[in-house]
C-alpha cells in the first residue's frame, strides 16, 4: 500500500528491486523508494528534490540508479545508499532515462525531443 502517488517505476537488471518515485503531495517531501521485487519489503528510501519524479532507471550492473525531475538528475549508490551526483544546467522535462549498455554514459530524453548525454 503506497500512501503517496507513484509517478515513476524501474526495475533493477537482476529483479531484486523496484524502484518506486513517489510524489508526496505539494509542499511535502518526495522520494524514491527501493522495495524488494521479492516481497515487496520496503529495503530504503532516497530523499529528492521537491519536484516529482518523471524517470528512474538502474545502470546495466544495479549499482547505480538514476532519478529525473524537471532540470535535474540524480544518481544513487544503491548499496550505500548515498547520492553520488547530481546533474543540473538544463530546464526541460525529463521522460526517459538510460544507461549505456556498459554503464560508461547516461542518457536523457526530454519532453522536446533533446536527448542529453553525459559520462556516467
């Protein structure tokens, strides 16, 4: 039962993990939320920036997974549990996010049509 609205979903490669953006409410606090795909545990909660979140993607080995707002994104260790980046300078909508298939580069696609690409 998510007592928030889940407005992003993704999968971890080796289907241990859901990843779950949850949009708190206006004013509130969002999150990314890691839940075992087993179970169905709650495993840890990242905390966001206040904007919600409009993609999640886990690079190709799971240890890194990617959240996009509006003008930002942020990469997680997922086994730390700690931000490790934070990706800003552009205003647009992110909708999709990617990892290259060797996890090298992380790639952005926006409500316009840009796709941005970055070194992982």
């Amino acid at each position: 039962d998510l007592p928030d609205q889940p407005t992003a979903l993704g999968g971890s490669p080796d289907g241990r993990f859901l990843a779950v953006g949850l949009n708190a409410g206006r004013g509130e606090q969002n999150a990314v939320v890691l839940f075992d795909a087993r179970t169905g545990d709650r495993r840890a909660a990242f905390p966001t920036q206040r904007k919600g979140v409009t993609a999640l993607t886990f690079s190709p080995d799971g240890r890194y997974l990617a959240a996009a707002f509006p003008g930002v994104v942020q990469v997680w260790d997922v086994e730390g549990r700690e931000l490790v980046r934070t990706i800003q300078g552009f205003e647009r909508v992110v909708q999709r996010l990617a990892f290259a298939a060797d996890g090298g580069r992380l790639a952005a696609g926006t409500t316009d049509g840009q796709v941005w690409v970055w070194d992982a």
